[in-house]
C-alpha cells in the first residue's frame, strides 16, 4: 500500500534523486523510499518492509 507525499525538495537534492533514476536506481518513489529505509529503517524497527 502507498499514500501520498508530498514535499519541496531542496535543488541539490533533487539532483541527486534524477542522477539515481537516470542511473538506474528505479523509479523517483524508489529512490526515496530505499534512502529513508536505508537512514531509519534499522533505527525505528521497520528494517526493509515495503
């Protein structure tokens, strides 16, 4: 399940979102979702659950 998100991105960090997907990381949702989990994940107990 997905719900919306809506946020401003700082320009720097939006560059290094496009330059992710444009590598091939997936998708910018992907990008977002793999940074946060990979920051928190372990820290709030949710690890990798998607």
């Amino acid at each position: 399940m997905t719900v919306p998100f809506s946020t401003r991105r700082a320009l720097d960090v939006q560059d290094l979102i496009d330059a992710a997907v444009d590598d091939g990381e997936g998708t910018i949702q992907n990008v977002v979702e793999a940074a946060i989990r990979e920051k928190w994940g372990q820290q709030y107990g949710t690890g990798d659950q998607r």
